[in-house]
C-alpha cells in the first residue's frame, strides 16, 4: 500500500496543485500584461498631425505620402 502521510497525506498533495495553479495563473497575467505594451500614440493625446510628423520622421511614410496625408488632415 501507498503511505502518502510522507507529504502530509492528501491534503498537502490538494495544496500544491492549488499552489502550482495559482503560479501558472499569475504568470499568465503578467505576461499578458507585459504583451500588451504601452497604449497606441493615439490614446495618449497626440494630435493625428503629430502621429504623421512622428511617422515621418521615423521614415515610415515617403515625404509625398507625408504631404499628401497633411493636406487631407486640413481639408
């Protein structure tokens, strides 16, 4: 027969899973927090013009598309 009193019997074997579990639980969380990163420029007040010369800037957008999407943003 199994003696399962070494590791405080099935209680203590009831513990660790819900030790284990609750691990993986806030793991997933921080990782899914990590994931999502800082918020859109967007959600952190900057203009659309901003977002454009930012975009710009970064070589993201050539200068016509730049000049074109600024006359669209002030028509």
């Amino acid at each position: 027969m199994h003696d399962f009193h070494f590791f405080g019997g099935g209680w203590m074997m009831i513990f660790w899973w819900i030790l284990i579990i609750a691990f993986v639980v806030v793991l997933i969380r921080i990782l899914m927090k990590n994931s999502t990163g800082n918020p859109p420029a967007e959600k952190q007040g900057e203009s659309p013009l901003e977002i454009l010369k930012r975009r710009y800037a970064s070589g993201e957008i050539t200068k016509k598309e730049f000049e074109e999407r600024k006359k669209d943003l002030k028509d």
